[in-house]
C-alpha cells in the first residue's frame, strides 16, 4: 500500500501544519476540497503559512473522490455540514484520519463512511492566525500521533502513513494506545484551553494563579472519572503524552483566538460532550457546566446580544 494522492479538508491552523509539511513530497498529489467562492481564493491566493506561500490543488468532493488518504481538519461546529463532502470523496480503499479536538469526531465520520476506513489520529500544534496567515513552530510542535484501535498496531496503512510523512519536516509517531492518547489531549483542551479563555489571559495564568489551578483541576478531576467509567486507562501513556507544545506564559489557545476575534468557541465538543456523557454515566461535571455556560455566554456578548447602549430608558430587576 503507498498513499499517492492526498486531501485536506479544513486548510486553517490544523490543515496548515499537514500542507507544510507535506507540499515538498515528491511523488504525491496534495489537495485541499474546497467549492466556490472559497476555491477561487485558494486558487488565486494559496495558503500562507509562516511567512510562505504554498500552492496545493484545489479540488471540489468529486474531483478529490477516491483519495488515497483524507485528512478532516473542519472546526468541529463545521463538521456536519462537511459530511455530504467527505461521503463523496471516500472512496473503497480510502483511509480517513481526523486531526479535529475532541474525541468523537471519529464516531460522527463513521456514522457516514463506516469505522473501518478510519485511521485514529490527532495533532498537538500550537498554531494562531496573523492577518491571511497562520504560524506555528516546527521544532516545538509535537505533531500527529496515530494508529489502530486495534491489532494488528503495525498494520499496512499504518506503515503506508508513516513512510508518507518520512522526510517531511512533520513531526509523527505511531502508537498502540490511540484511544488513550485522543483522551489526553481532550484533557489537556478541557483543562488548559477552557479557563484562560473565559479569564482572557496566556497561558501563564495556570502557574501564576492558584485560583486558575484550582477551576482546570476542577476539570481534570471531571474528566478522568469519566474517562475511567469508559474503561480508558490513560495511565497507560508516557509523561510526554500529557503536554502539549511548547509556547510562551503568554500563549492564547484556540478557544481564547475564537473569541478575540468575535467566532463562536468548540465549546460543544470540550465542556459540552463531558456534560452528555457524564450524564449518561451519573457522574456530575459542575465545573464543566459552569464553563460551558460562561463561554456560551461570552459568544452570545461577541455576538451583541449584551448591547443596552440604545436602551438607556429601558428598567431591569435582577431575579
């Protein structure tokens, strides 16, 4: 098995990472699927990453159908609407690897195109968006990890993706425990990306404040209990699958960019699915409801549903 022609859907922070590295590839197809108005700018703009210009194909679902490998990097709120693309696009012998936070996007794909074309996968990059651009470090990140949920772990299309990202400047690694690895990186989202989003700082607020320490704990605790009752045992794992990339005290993740620039948060694939699933479970999530709620609330004043400025005659009383 050899992956000869690649697509990307989603070309944003994620997708920029895998069009880096994977645009010096010899002997390889790379596309992005994009339709309209938004492959013309492709076309006529390529994608801009760290200070470059890169120029993949553009390709529409049917022009991109039959890949060899499709690599989803939708924002999550995005991912429904794309499933009309990725169904038209997989075809028998293609592989499917979701690079999207969370850890259920797998399960929503495969609902459309069934499990067993599905490589489980997921990246750590600490990327952020400048004007057209978006920048990452290549030496810090630490990259797509992936692999079968089960044996054989060293399977064809395992090894086919591995030699695919040979060579490329892409940081990669196959594992055994992808479903445990998915998890610790759903829990670094939840315990890392979530509260400095509602306070508005960097990063460096988790070490400044016990205060901060203490509502991400809150978090952690919620989410490993749950991860217990679904017989994920993350202790599994190294001490280096539980951190991210390196960034700055000063580092704003990707719930944080969602709302310095006024987009709508993934808030629903982080506090909100722990909420569905320690509901089905019996295990409380106070601290990710309150979340929840706080983020939604902070879209809804982006939004201006908070706006009184034309209102000033206007008499509330607090219930």
């Amino acid at each position: 098995m050899k992956i000869r022609k690649v697509a990307v859907l989603g070309a944003g922070a994620v997708g920029s990472y895998v069009i880096w590295g994977l645009s010096a590839k010899q002997d390889i197809q790379l596309g992005v699927i994009a339709e309209g108005e938004r492959a013309e700018r492709l076309k006529q703009n390529g994608c801009h990453i760290n200070d470059s210009v890169y120029h993949p194909e553009v390709w529409s679902p049917k022009e991109a159908a039959g890949v060899d490998l499709l690599i989803v990097a939708v924002k999550y709120g995005s991912l429904m609407g794309a499933m009309d693309s990725i169904q038209v696009v997989v075809g028998p012998d293609t592989t499917v690897m979701s690079l999207m936070n969370g850890v259920d996007s797998e399960e929503r794909i495969a609902e459309r195109v069934g499990e067993e074309c599905i490589v489980h996968s997921l990246i750590k990059v600490a990327s952020h968006r400048e004007g057209d651009g978006y920048f990452f470090n290549p030496e810090t990140t630490l990259g797509i990890i992936f692999g079968e949920l089960l044996a054989p772990f060293d399977s064809e299309r395992v090894q086919a993706i591995s030699e695919l990202f040979e060579g490329t400047g892409l940081h990669y690694r196959s594992t055994e425990y992808i479903r445990e690895e998915i998890w610790s990186k759903f829990r670094l989202n939840v315990c890392n990306n979530l509260p400095q989003a509602i306070l508005g700082a960097g990063v460096g607020c988790y070490t400044d404040s016990t205060h901060m320490k203490a509502i991400s704990d809150g978090l952690r605790r919620e989410l490993e209990e749950i991860a217990q009752a679904k017989g994920i045992d993350m202790s599994r794992l190294g001490a280096d699958s539980g951190r991210g990339s390196a960034v700055p005290a000063s580092a704003r993740y990707s719930t944080l960019q969602d709302l310095d620039a006024g987009r709508h948060t993934e808030i629903d694939m982080f506090s909100g699915a722990l909420m569905r699933m320690g509901q089905e479970l019996g295990i409380p999530t106070p601290y990710n409801e309150y979340t929840y709620h706080m983020i939604k609330a902070i879209e809804e004043k982006n939004d201006g549903v908070f706006d009184y400025s034309g209102e000033k005659d206007k008499v509330t009383w607090a219930k």
